[in-house]
C-alpha cells in the first residue's frame, strides 16, 4: 500500500533542498520572501509535526524537520534584516 504522507514529505524535501541549494548561491533570492508567509508556513511545520508524531510516523517527522529548519531560518533571516533596515533609518534622522 502506497503511503501517500512518505511521498508527500519526500516530495516536500526534494524541494527544500532545491531551494538550500539556491539560497546557498544566491542570498538575495531571500529578498523577495514574505515575513508572514515565512512564520505561517514555519508553524504549518510544527503541525506537520505534531501530526506526524501522534501517528508515530517516524520518517515523516525526519523528513519534514529539513523543511521545519528552512523555513524557521528564513524566518530569522527575515525578522533580522527587517530589524537592521529599521535601526538604519534611526540612524539616519
């Protein structure tokens, strides 16, 4: 029987790390990111976790925790520039 959260996370995988590989190339696609979206999409994770430990499904969990760990980095990436871009402008006046 096919297990379509195995698919699903593997899926959800390849492309996180399609995605690390660009961002390891080019920092500035990080521009374009949504905060909101980021944090959203971070706790949608933290679901997907929990959900995935109450069924005691191991390797969904290890699977979706590259893309929890991702998105929660773009996060902070994003909270930080936001943060440095706000300090500027004060230092500005």
């Amino acid at each position: 029987m096919i297990n379509w959260f195995i698919i699903g996370n593997m899926t959800t995988f390849i492309g996180t790390i399609l995605l690390i590989r660009t961002l390891f190339k080019n920092r500035r696609t990080l521009k374009g990111y949504n905060i909101i979206g980021s944090l959203l999409t971070s706790f949608a994770m933290v679901c997907f976790i929990i959900a995935f430990y109450t069924i005691n499904d191991l390797i969904s969990i290890g699977l979706t925790m590259v893309t929890f760990l991702y998105w929660i980095f773009v996060t902070i990436f994003l909270f930080k520039n936001k943060i440095n871009k706000k300090n500027e402008v004060k230092v500005i006046k």
